[in-house]
C-alpha cells in the first residue's frame, strides 16, 4: 500500500515522546532524549513537512537530564540543535502540552516517528495505546520509524497473523555495546533488560554500528536508528520513503 498523500497538502508526521517516569533500577526521573526529537524535527521541518508531538498520556513531557545541554554533567553540552530548541517558547510549549495519542488518527499522518530516552524502557514495551498506533500506521504501509530505546515499543508488537512485527526485520536499537558503556559510568545495571538481546529473541536481524555512531536502517516502511546520534538519520530515511 503506498504511503503518499492523496491530495497536496503538506506531509505530517506524528512524533511520539515518552511521559516522565521513574527508572526501577536507579530510582531516578527519566524521559525522553532530547537530540532524538529535536534533530530529527529539524529534518522534517527542512524537508517542508509538518509535525506534531503525541505522548501515551499526553500533556507534558520532560527530558532525560543528560539529554539537556544546560545539565551539569556537560554530557550533551555541544547540542545546540536542543538547546535552540528549548529557548523557543512555542516549540517547547508542544513539549510541555503534548497531545494524547489516542486522540491521534493514522489516517491525519503520513508517519509516526517514535524518540527514545530512558523511559521508554519502562512505560513503552506493555503499553496498548501506543501498540495500536504503531501497528495502525504499519499496516496502512506508512512510514513506521523508532530510535534508540524508542524502539522498545516494537519488541512486543504481533502482526495480525500472530507473528512478532521485528521477525525476520533487519532492525537496529540501542546496542549492547552502549548499555555496557552506560552501565559502566553509572556504576550499576542502568536498564531492566536490553534492546539487542530481546530483539534477537523476536527473530529480528539486529545490527550496529561501533557505540554511539550514527546509525539507521530501513526494511521496507520499518526504519530503525541505534541511539541519540542517529534520530537525524532516521528522519531522513521517513523522508526518503514518502518521496519527499
């Protein structure tokens, strides 16, 4: 089924951002990561497109500390794409007022495009509303895209069929390599379980590029990127499969 529009209004694409939770293994808020919506935003908005911010609850979203670049730690101090985005009050007022995604239809999209952080590793995988819109746009052969643990939303997913969505799928996701890294500044297991391994259990052809490398990958309208440096490259692949 093709995914282009059937008239000539602007392209739009549903972005997925994770509500605020509480990791289980360190205790600590988690949310989503920055550069995976603001990176990946601004390739949309190049390309002419126009976007909306959804969320499994919908209303406010907030950042994984590490993925602000006013932080202390520094660690995303150099992504001035986020920080540009930040100190724009009506950008991150979507942020800050996200719309349900059940209220969303596939049918007002041409693609979903699901940001990662840490707390899809703890509010993605098991939850309904947010299967059925992955599966929603899937079926229609829309552009079906997810990076880093965003794509923890996809280990669960079952065709109508009764196969897992990632069977057979050459996929990617926050690898192994860069959990090791993770768990080794932290001092402790940081996630509750991990992309690659459940993954590989699901049947899919998982792969990675070195840790923290750009990396996305397409099979078909399934577009994968591995961690926070790759959401621009994904968004480029949603804008390769609907043709511009």
């Amino acid at each position: 089924m093709s995914s282009a529009p059937t008239s000539s209004r602007r392209r739009r694409i549903l972005i997925v951002l994770a509500n605020p939770a509480v990791s289980s293994t360190l205790g600590w808020p988690v949310g989503f990561w920055a550069a995976e919506l603001t990176h990946a935003w601004h390739e949309f908005l190049d390309a002419g497109y126009e976007v909306e911010l959804a969320s499994p609850h919908g209303g406010r979203c907030e950042l994984d500390a590490y993925s602000d670049p006013r932080d202390a730690s520094g660690y995303s101090a150099h992504d001035v794409l986020s920080l540009g985005f930040l100190h724009h009050k009506q950008l991150w007022a979507q942020v800050e007022n996200t719309r349900k995604l059940s209220d969303c239809r596939h049918t007002d999209f041409d693609a979903i495009y699901i940001a990662g952080g840490q707390s899809p590793m703890f509010t993605f995988r098991d939850n309904p509303a947010l299967a059925r819109a992955i599966l929603a746009f899937y079926e229609a052969g829309k552009p079906t895209a997810a990076v880093c643990h965003g794509t923890a939303a996809l280990i669960d997913l079952k065709l109508p069929g009764g196969e897992y969505l990632i069977k057979g799928k050459l996929m990617t996701g926050f690898a192994n390599s860069e959990e090791d890294f993770a768990d080794q500044v932290v001092g402790k297991r940081v996630m509750p379980w991990r992309i690659e391994d459940e993954a590989r259990r699901r049947g899919a052809h998982f792969a990675a590029a070195p840790a923290f490398a750009p990396f996305a990958l397409r099979d078909g309208h399934l577009i994968t990127g591995q961690q926070q440096n790759s959401g621009r490259r994904a968004a480029q692949l949603v804008i390769e499969a609907l043709g511009r």
